[in-house]
C-alpha cells in the first residue's frame, strides 16, 4: 500500500499579493517542496488560495500544521485528506495559477464555497467535485 496522501484545503488571502510577492511565495513553495519531495497545485485570485499537497503522508500532514500557521492567510479550510495510489501533479514542485474573480464562476466545478456562511456544514462528499475542479486546473493549464 502506498504511503502518499493528499491534501486539498481553502484559505482566504490576509492582503492582496502584489506580482513580486506572488513570485517569492512560489519561489520559495517550489524550493521547500523539492526538499521534502512534495508536488501539489497553487491556485490563488487576490482573495483566495486554494492547494493540493501532495507526498508521503507524515511529510504532508506535517507542512499543512505548518501552512496553517502562516500569517499570509487566515480562515484555513481542509476540504480533503485521503490516500492516494499515485500523485496527480508528479511533475510539478508546485503548479501554480492567478486567477482573477471575473473568471471563478466560469470554472469547472466552481463553488462559492467560502462566502457561505457555514462553509464546513456542506462539505460531506465532495471529494469528486473537489478534484474535478482541480484536474479541469491541471488538464485545461
């Protein structure tokens, strides 16, 4: 049995993230995960993150109490912790992409999951709905 698990988790921005800022982050995102040979996708729109981690479990579980921790966000939201047979971004250190708010409704798979009043009331089985969106991320970028 595989060791890899994924997290999939949503958190709001604590400011707008100028260009170079966003350049830094993921500079440094990329640099740590290759060390803890983490791959994963980073989606963020001036407002939100959104990420998949992914790698072995301990490793994972490990770098998302250190995510929660850091000041760049706040209202961190685990949509997705589960083993997974095979990574489904193996390539990528982190892939990331900006979007901005115009395009979010026009997503596959789009929710707009964290204004709800209770996001975590209706998060039970969406497992299929939470990775179709990040695939069509992956398929479509």
């Amino acid at each position: 049995m595989s060791d890899l698990i994924h997290i999939v988790y949503l958190s709001v921005s604590a400011r707008k993230l100028a260009e170079k800022e966003q350049n830094e982050l993921l500079t440094e995102i990329r640099r740590n995960n290759k060390i803890l040979e983490v791959t994963g996708l980073l989606l963020y729109n001036d407002e939100f993150f959104t990420q998949v981690i992914e790698g072995a479990k301990n490793t994972i579980q490990n770098l998302h109490e250190t995510i929660k921790k850091d000041s760049r966000h706040g209202n961190l939201v685990k949509l997705l912790e589960e083993p997974i047979e095979n990574r489904a971004f193996p390539d990528w250190s982190m892939g990331y992409r900006k979007i901005n708010t115009n395009e979010d409704s026009s997503l596959p798979g789009f929710s707009n999951f964290m204004n709800a009043d209770q996001p975590t009331e209706n998060m039970e089985g969406i497992t299929e709905e939470v990775m179709h969106l990040l695939n069509s991320f992956r398929t479509h970028t």
